[in-house]
C-alpha cells in the first residue's frame, strides 16, 4: 500500500484548500486515480485537516513511480506549490499512518472521533466506484479494526474536544455567557450540527443558514433554532454575535466588503467569526476591521496544544498498540501474499511430476503392480515437499521486502503460474468483513461525549 497526500503538520490552510477535494468530486478523483496506469486500487480521503491519497501500486511499476503519478495529479488540482507539502509512505510504513490516522492520533485534535466516520466515508465512496481491492479491503478493514481497540483500550477520547467544542469555547472567552446571544451557522453539515447543538446547549439562539432550504429547516428543528433563506445571510451578519462557517464553497461566502457593508447597522457590536471549512468560507482580510475577531482552523490549534498534554499517557499506549498491530498485519499479509504463489508453484510441480509419472504407467513402467505404482505416487509427493519447502520458506520471508510484489509477479512469469482466485482459502466474498466495520457503529457522536474541560485563550 502507498499513502501521498498532505495535512496540517505539513500544510498551511491556505494550501490545504487548494487541493481540498468535496464530496461531490470524489467520484471523478476516483476515476482519474484509477486511469493511472501505476494503479490498481484507490481510496481518497479529504477533510478540513487532510487530502490524502491510498493506493495499491501495480506490480509492474512500483510505488515509487506510483507517488510520482499521484503527485503529478494533486499539482494539477493545486498548483506546483504544493509540491514542497506533500509526503508519502509505502509499505508498512504507508499501514502504520492509515492506523494512526483511523485511531485520531494523527488529528488536529488527539483523540476527536470525527476522523473514524469521515474514513469510513472515504472507504464507502470508493466501494461503490469499485476502487477498493483485495489489498486495500485488508489495509482499511484492519484500521478501522484498530481505531476500535484504541477507542476501548485507552481513554484517549475522555475529555472529548472536538473542533466544535473548542470553536465555542473560544467564543464563550470573547462573550463570557452565550446566553441570548444570537450564532448564526452559515452551512448545515456535520461539523455545523456539532457546533449548533453545542451553542444550543449553552443557551445561544440559533439561525441557520443554508443553501438548501430543506436541510437548514432540518437542523433547526433539531437545535431549536430557525431556518433562513440564503438570500437573507447579509442580514443575518447583521443581527448575529457568532458566525460559524462550515459550507463546501471553492469560493469565500463571506467577504471583507460584505462585513464592511453592514458596520453601520451592527453599531460597533463585536463579531465572532469561526470559519472551519477548508477552502475558507470567510476571506482572512475580515479580521483586519475593528471589533471583528475570526479564527480558523490553523488558529484553533494552539488552543488545541493544550489538551494534549492531560492526554500523552494515552496517546503514548495507542501509539503502542498501533505499533503492535501494524506489525501483526504485516505478518498476516506475508503469510497470505505468498500463499496462491505457494499454492500454484506446488500445483504446477505437482501436476507436471504426476503427469510425468502416468505417462511411465502406460509405457515402460506398465508392468508394475497396483502397491508399486502407489509407492512411486507417495515417493513423488514426498518429493514435492522436500522440493519446494526452502523456496516455500523463502517466499514467506521475501513477503516481507518492499519489492514483493514485483518479484512476485516476476515469479509469476518466470514459472507461468496461475494464480486461483481461491488460492488464499478465504472463505468469505471480498470485501465482507469490510462491509461489517464499516456498519459497527463505533465512532461516536458529539452528543455522547463528555464536554471536557474549558479552554482558555492564550
């Protein structure tokens, strides 16, 4: 497996957003991933805090130039100047991210349960493009396996803070009390219905605006707030304390001249700006007018810094059991990569010596009795077993080196293998146990975590 992509250990927002790829795009990143001739498999995962890209490279062109092709790609989507953010891991390396990045230890926020759901989105939007195979299946089936074990064997996600979470806590620093003051959720997804149900619950009164009249109407209901038309959103700024931003735009939805355009009428009452979708749904020359406070997600992570320390224990033990089983799904990966070539090369040794041997039957050897020719069967496939046990050892170990797949397909070639599509004796239908991960509902909700501690502004 290959990883290439970039987050926000190494990536500004503003070059984040450049290569951010929306939900409605996923398809088509799909499908120009799957027409690279280096790649067989592809899942695409993009948030606010990541765009990365896990692929399955073809054996005949190896994940070196696998990345370079991947890479080419996001430079187009963003410009060459993301080029100097981007990494990438191959083998049990690329295995070991996929894990942290499942179990949140990789987040903005150590811990957050967010990143588990928006994996398994990413999983489920390449299943049904049909761009998950066997390789990936196993990969993903596992970290979703894994992200599970960290969430019940360690208390990383006591004390939960969220992006949301924090988002509030800093506007409860710039207005002390939230009650009666008015938030405004300019975007109705999911990081927008944490927000609002938070703000809700600390006795904001609650708009939301949306482009869609009927998903708006849906979160207010939910928040006891109210819906408003987009058409309305100047007005809205006008009477609102809290803007949250969270919509899908490419494009800034709130823009300085916007802000400045409705000073009067606000009659210098400050406003809180929280902007938490990347690209940028404010332009960040907002914050240069007075009594105008906007904070986006890069901001957010200084308050973040915070809490990770009252969790370093934990992360410390998950971090551990990431370890621990990133090793043991490369030992199952090299017990079960070689399995079909072990298979096949036994088959083709067997088939050929036993063919060998029936046509002696019918010729010279054909006054033999019924006992000898069986003792000739066993003495051939106890001939088969010595044969092939070295190489059979040897292709187990050689499972475990970065050029495996080339060699085996090498291998392949070398012997004319056929490889049986059963020849791993698995006995369930590919992709299963995926399906049963990705419906274990063990992620969480805003809404069944602990609030956690108050943040404080430094």
């Amino acid at each position: 497996m290959l990883v290439v992509g970039l987050s926000h250990r190494s990536a500004p927002i503003e070059v984040r957003e450049r290569i951010a790829i929306q939900p409605a795009t996923v398809g088509e990143t799909l499908e120009r991933l799957m027409s690279l001739p280096s790649i067989t498999e592809a899942v695409v995962l993009s948030t606010c805090n990541r765009v990365e890209i896990y692929a399955a490279p073809h054996p005949e062109h190896g994940a070196k130039e696998a990345a370079s092709q991947i890479v080419r790609m996001l430079s187009e989507l963003g410009g060459r100047e993301v080029v100097p953010h981007l990494g990438s891991a191959n083998g049990s390396d690329a295995v070991r991210h996929l894990f942290r990045v499942a179990s949140s230890l990789d987040s903005l926020v150590v811990g957050e349960p967010q990143i588990l759901g928006q994996l398994k989105d990413a999983i489920r939007f390449a299943s049904e493009a049909k761009t998950i195979g066997p390789h990936l299946n196993d990969a993903m089936r596992s970290a979703l396996q894994v992200a599970k074990r960290v969430r019940t064997d360690t208390a990383i996600g006591e004390g939960q803070v969220s992006v949301p979470s924090v988002a509030v806590d800093l506007a409860r620093q710039i207005f002390e009390e939230l009650d009666g003051h008015t938030a405004v959720l300019v975007g109705a997804g999911e990081m927008a219905e944490s927000a609002a149900k938070l703000l809700a619950r600390a006795g904001a009164k609650i708009v939301v605006v949306n482009r869609s009249a009927e998903r708006a109407e849906d979160l207010a209901t939910a928040v006891g707030g109210r819906p408003a038309p987009w058409s309305d959103l100047d007005q809205m700024l006008v009477t609102a304390d809290i803007v949250v931003a969270s919509t899908a735009s490419r494009e800034p939805v709130i823009t300085k001249k916007q802000i400045k355009g409705i000073r009067r009428e606000r009659r210098g009452r400050s406003l809180f700006l929280i902007d938490i979708a990347v690209p940028r749904d404010i332009e960040p020359t907002v914050n240069d007018l007075d009594n105008v406070y906007l904070y986006d997600i890069d901001d957010l992570s200084h308050v973040v810094a915070q809490t990770l320390e009252g969790r370093k224990q934990e992360a410390e033990r998950a971090e551990q059991l990431v370890a621990k089983e990133t090793q043991a799904f490369e030992q199952r990966q090299s017990q079960l990569a070689m399995k079909p070539i072990i298979v096949a090369l036994r088959q083709r040794t067997q088939a050929t010596l036993t063919g060998e041997l029936s046509r002696s039957f019918k010729g010279r050897l054909k006054h033999l009795t019924e006992d000898d020719r069986r003792a000739l069967e066993k003495m051939v496939d106890a001939a088969v077993n010595k044969l092939l046990h070295a190489p059979s050892k040897q292709l187990k170990q050689l499972a475990t080196s970065p050029r495996s797949a080339e060699m085996a397909h090498l291998l392949c070639q070398l012997f004319e293998l056929e490889l049986s599509a059963a020849a791993d004796g698995s006995a369930e239908e590919p992709g299963t146990a995926l399906q049963r991960a990705l419906e274990d509902d063990d992620h969480g909700t805003d809404d069944d975590q602990p609030s956690g501690p108050r943040i404080a502004i430094r």
